[in-house]
C-alpha cells in the first residue's frame, strides 16, 4: 500500500480512535448512526430496551465479534442504566468520546390538550428529556477530567415549528435543544461540544408504529407531498451523516448549534404558493 493510498483512508476515516455510546441504538436513526460510525472507525455500544434488534445489529456489523460494537440494555429513565452504560463503554474501550441522545418516543397520538393524558405526558418528557440528560450528566462525568468531548441530541423539527403534532412531545423537543445550548455553555471551558439535530419526519420503525402505517414506500410519499425540497426522500442515514458530521474534528468549533435536517421546511411558509395563486386570479 503506497503512503498516498494509506493516508486517504485514514482521511475517510473521520471517527478513527473514537468511542461512541448511542441511546436508541437498536434500530432507526440510532441504528443508521452506529453502522456509520463504525465504517468511519469508531467503537461503539449501542444502548436500547430492544435486545434482540440490538444483538442482531452486532452481529449484521461484525458477524461474531463485537471488536467495533457491542450492545447494552438500557431504559434512559434510569439513572443507574445510564450510568452503568457509560461505565461499560469506559471499561469495554477505554473512554468515552462520543454521547449521542438520540432514544425518544413520541407518547399518544392525541394532539387536543384537553384530551391528552397526563401521565403518557410525563413519560414522553422523561425518556426524551430527562433520559437525554442524565445521558448527558454521566457522559459529562467521564469527559470532563479527558478536557475534551461530544454530545449529541436528537431534537426535532418540532422545535423549529408546529405541526400538529402532539404537545408533549413537541414539548420535549423544544426542552431538549434548550438543554443542548445551555449545556454548551457550561461545558465549553472543559472542551465538550454539544448540539443537537432537528430532523423533518423519518419513516422510522418508531414513527411507522405511531401513525399506524404498515407500507413504509407509502409513509415518505405522504411526507415527500408536503416537503418543500422535492427530489428526494429524508432517511434515517442522512440524519445519521449530520450526527457523523458534527462528532468529527471537522466540527471542532461548533457548539450549542440546532441543525435542521429538514430540506428547508421548518422557515417556508406552506401558504406562500396558494397567495401567489390567489394574486393570479
């Protein structure tokens, strides 16, 4: 292998040496981030309640070693799971470099407050708030003597704008990139970055669950009909290449930063199109 060759693959390689833990890492934008994590060198322990989908991830990356992946059962609700996942990545790989938040839910479908249930609101404010903080607590525990970190959090489009959808999770969502830029501030002087990543709707498994949809082609044409980049369909690898992105050196200075990726929805007033119309007339 001559040196030009071998220095091209170290360049392609933007996680090499790194050690990543993910909450939700089973399957969907949890699973598409550990896959590429892993082809751009990275070791990572993936942390889910879904055994099984999590063990057959393992073994679908590295068949039957888990030099590059491994897999840990973890309810992020739990203070002492989450410790005890961090700690085994520490243990199993010697440090942490990496803390992505990405395990959410989006709780009850029911969009009228008045109708909501009060305790499906708490759960999804727990697992997609508080569980992306204690992730993020036991993460900055580790980081902080190394001087030196990334955490990641998967926010939302809802963030950004409403859509319907319901208020606790939309709640959350907000909550969580507050927490991020805030976090940022405080964790800078240690060199830890932290952002978070707002993505338009991903036919997830999670998502296809949710809103009842059995046809996963179907759920991104109903979501392409309202997208305003047309072309092309948002993926669950694409969020994945921004969480790629953002733990890199080549986002060294980016911090407290909210990335849509979202082809420009979340600032295109959707009625734009029928005033033009209207002003034809």
């Amino acid at each position: 292998m001559t040196a030009g060759v071998h220095q091209s693959l170290l360049v392609a390689k933007r996680l090499q040496g790194k050690v990543a833990l993910i909450t939700g890492g089973a399957s969907g934008i949890g699973a598409s981030t550990a896959r590429l994590f892993v082809k751009h060198g990275a070791k990572v322990l993936t942390a889910d309640l879904q055994d099984d989908l999590g063990h057959c991830l393992c073994k679908e990356i590295e068949g039957n070693s888990n030099e590059s992946i491994s897999y840990v059962h973890c309810d992020v609700t739990s203070e002492s799971d989450v410790k005890n996942a961090v700690d085994l990545a520490v243990s199993r790989y010697g440090k942490l470099d990496i803390m992505f938040n990405n395990a959410g839910i989006s709780g009850n479908m029911e969009t009228r407050a008045v109708a909501t249930d009060t305790d499906n609101f708490k759960r999804v404010l727990d697992v997609n708030l508080v569980g992306g903080f204690l992730g993020a607590k036991h993460a900055t525990r580790v980081m902080i003597p190394a001087k030196k970190g990334c955490i990641l959090f998967t926010a939302s489009i809802a963030s950004l704008v409403c859509l319907g959808v319901p208020h606790a999770y939309t709640t959350s969502k907000h909550a969580v990139v507050g927490l991020a830029k805030s976090l940022a501030v405080e964790l800078g002087e240690y060199g830890i970055r932290v952002n978070s990543i707002s993505p338009h709707t991903v036919v997830t498994p999670l998502l296809q669950k949710s809103f009842g949809i059995s046809d996963k082609g179907k759920g991104e044409e109903m979501i392409s009909a309202t997208a305003t980049l047309k072309g092309t369909i948002l993926e669950a690898k694409d969020i994945a290449q921004a969480a790629l992105f953002l733990a890199s050196d080549e986002a060294k200075y980016l911090s407290g930063v909210n990335l849509p990726v979202d082809g420009g929805y979340s600032f295109n007033n959707q009625m734009w199109k029928n005033g033009l119309e209207f002003c034809q007339c």
